[in-house]
C-alpha cells in the first residue's frame, strides 16, 4: 500500500506525447502500475498528463510519489523510456533552476526561462548551469546543490 504521505513529482517533457506513453514509461521505471487520476487501481501511482506551449510541451504531475526512490533516478530512466528530455525542480530556492535529465539518462543542472500562462507553465530557452548565471551566486544559490554548476571555458564560475 501507498503510504499517503509519499510525495509529488512535477515534470516537464520536451516532446509533446501521449498520456498513455508517459505513464507506460513510469510505469516502467517504477516496476508499479501509473493510472489516470480517475481510473487509478489501489495500489497505483496517479499521474495527471496535460500539454502546454514551450519547449516542453508535456506536464506531468505524478501523486504519491514513492519517498523511498530518488526523484532524479527515476526522471532519468523515464527519459531513456521516452527518448525525451525531462525537466524536474532541483533542490535549490532558484526558481530558474532545475535538473534536466537527458535522453541518454545524464542528469544535469540547467537554468530555463519559465513564463505562467492560463494553461500552465511554458518552460523555454534551457541553458547550462555554469555557475555564471546572477542567481547563482546568491546565498541559497546553485553552488549549495547536490548538482554542482558546470563551468566551461567560454561561461567560468563567477570569480
């Protein structure tokens, strides 16, 4: 049974797909069933699937998470299931930052340019985390997360 404390999960996809894809992809990285909000069997997980405009166009929220799995773990096998990139919150207060987990499974941090709209959130113009980002270098900024900002030569860390 699911214990009802269990978390939410909210993702965005960066291909508009169909419901049944996505929850067939969770289905199959958790090794559990996902259902309709409506039409969850006990037991289930329950994943609401909807599309906006943006560069990730397919919002998935998945209710009662499982506490006992990293989020970001399964993002990542959800991406490989797909095909598609995922975006998912990171764990700083940077509301620009997120982690995006890549077709190829890699997980990294990335700042995006979110605009709300009557339909949900539309996410574009993802870019690198670098560390060059202004907000970075605030003091709940993107070098206290686990997923550490990736300089490169043309974008150093602030210095």
């Amino acid at each position: 049974m699911v214990d009802m404390a269990d978390g939410l999960w909210n993702w965005c996809v960066a291909r508009r797909l169909d419901a049944d894809r996505v929850r067939g992809a969770l289905a199959g990285a958790l090794e559990r069933g996902v259902g309709e909000i409506e039409n969850a069997l006990p037991g289930d997980l329950m994943a609401d699937v909807y599309h906006v405009g943006g560069d990730f166009p397919t919002l998935v929220d998945v209710y009662l998470a499982p506490s006992e799995l990293a989020e970001e773990t399964i993002a990542s096998a959800v991406a490989v299931r797909l095909r598609a990139a995922v975006l998912l919150p990171d764990d700083t207060l940077n509301p620009t930052r997120y982690v995006l987990a890549e077709p190829d499974g890699t997980l990294r941090p990335v700042h995006v340019t979110e605009t709300e709209t009557d339909d949900g959130p539309e996410r574009r113009e993802v870019r690198p985390c670098t560390g060059a980002d202004p907000v970075c270098a605030v003091e709940k900024g993107c070098g206290r997360s686990r997923f550490k900002p990736d300089p490169t030569r043309e974008r150093p860390p602030p210095g």
